[in-house]
C-alpha cells in the first residue's frame, strides 16, 4: 500500500491527517504508537477505506480505491480484516456464528444465510479460538464474556476471514499484560504464516516494539518516526509522548507470586 501526500480533514475543519507519505509493502507487520488524539485510528479507517483522503494519493492492495465503483471497492474490502478495540459482536450472538462471520462477505448470500442459522465450519472456528485459548466458549453467548474474551473472538473471527491486509485499531486494550502479550504474538505468527500484511494500532510501546518489526510513529497527524523497532530510542519516545504517557512503555513487573500462565480474561 502507498500514500503519497495525503491528508484527512473532518467535517468539522479539524484537520487528523497531514501530508502523510508511507509505502507498507506486502507481508510486512507494523505497529502504529502515539499519543491519543495523534491520528492513529482516524489512519486506519483511511486504510479500511472507511473514509476518503481529502488531499493526495491512495494506492491499497493493487488498487486506487476511491476510483472504484462502489461493487468493486465493496469487494476489494472483503480482502481487509478489521480488528476492533470494541469488536462489535451482536449481545446474543453465539461465539461460534461470531467467529464464521469473518467470511460473509466472501461467501454467497445463500451460504452466508444459512451459516447464520446453522453454523457450517465449527472445526474452523475452533481451530481459529483455540489458537487464542477460547475454544471451550464455542457455544457461549457474546454477553457472557469478558471485554478480553471479546477481543480475542474478535482477532479469531479476522483470522478465520484469512484477509489478504488485518488492521487492528487496539486490539488488547482490555487484557492484562500477560493475556496481551500472547494475543499479539498468535496475531503476529498467524499473519506471517499467511503472509498477510498487519497494521495494528497499540497503546503499550513496550508491546508494539517486542511484537512488531517495523514502528510508525504519528503525532499531531504526522509521521514523527518510521523506523525498526530495534532502532527505537528513548528519546524519541520521550519527543513522541512528550514526557506525559511514560506507561505506556513501562516494563511489565509480575508482582510476587503472580502465575505467568495466560489466564480466561
């Protein structure tokens, strides 16, 4: 995917986006840090192509998105696999049918119908949650899980979607440390096996720089920094966060006697 000069302005003038250039090349796994309000999201939804770049150019997976029909742009979504902070999971919908809904959009409408009613791949979807340790929630119902567990069908469901491109807006912000970290490494090892290009968003630096090879750093709606994780300095942290998100990139200390085992959360 390429941007070349472009820029974001809400309805209200508030400009999210500036002159941004970046090229993300196939297979690559990158992670986007800053401090809230940089343009983080507001720069995936433009890779979602949920919203339309007010200056410059856009180039994602082989094509010019906004110069598509709107069938065509449609279908070329159906290649994305979205992960949310907040998956947005019908309260009384049964985790299995979460997990299969990854590929409605690539099934035909028959199929998708029936798959609703009558879930038609559970050795998939259990295969996808027990990679994340939630196999045994197959039949529960989404309100009777944990903003973690939610999370984690969440990454299943876009994992089952077998996305050419995940974008993941903070997809463990409602984990604990340890729960966080594995998560992202499943994501992680899972999108390099299928050589998917993964874009995810991540409060926690200490995460994005132990998980991700490559680091994007945005403020004000710039890119600040763009470089390997294993470059990164503490003092570009401390220009990014302005001195004030310090936890964000904290090490993680178990407390005595705390079990490293990833817990149900």
């Amino acid at each position: 995917m390429s941007l070349s000069g472009v820029s974001y302005r809400h309805a209200n003038g508030h400009v999210a986006l500036r002159n941004v250039d970046l090229q993300i090349a196939k297979g690559e796994r990158v992670a986007l840090i800053g401090p809230s309000g940089a343009g983080k999201t507001t720069l995936l939804r433009l890779l979602a192509t949920h919203l339309q770049p007010s200056t410059g150019a856009f180039e994602l997976l082989g094509c010019q998105p906004w110069a598509l029909s709107v069938g065509a742009r449609q279908k070329l979504r159906s290649r994305i696999g979205l992960i949310h902070q907040a998956p947005p999971l019908p309260a009384r919908q049964r985790v299995i049918t979460a997990v299969l809904a990854g590929r409605l959009g690539q099934w035909s409408l028959g199929h998708s119908l029936l798959s609703l009613i009558h879930p038609l791949d559970k050795q998939g979807a259990t295969e996808m949650l027990g990679k994340l340790d939630l196999a045994d929630k197959l039949y529960e119902r989404c309100d009777q899980l944990s903003g973690g567990q939610l999370q984690r069908v969440g990454i299943a469901r876009a994992l089952y979607q077998n996305p050419t491109l995940m974008l993941a807006d903070e997809p463990v912000s409602a984990m604990d440390p340890v729960l966080a970290a594995y998560s992202l490494s499943v994501l992680s090892r899972e999108a390099a096996n299928s050589q998917a290009t993964l874009v995810a968003s991540l409060h926690s630096v200490k995460l994005a720089l132990e998980h991700f090879p490559r680091v994007i750093a945005v403020r004000d709606g710039q890119i600040l920094f763009d470089k390997a994780s294993s470059t990164v300095t503490s003092n570009e942290l401390d220009t990014l966060y302005a001195n004030d998100q310090l936890d964000a990139f904290a090490p993680f200390e178990p407390t005595p006697g705390q079990s490293l085992h990833i817990p149900r959360c």
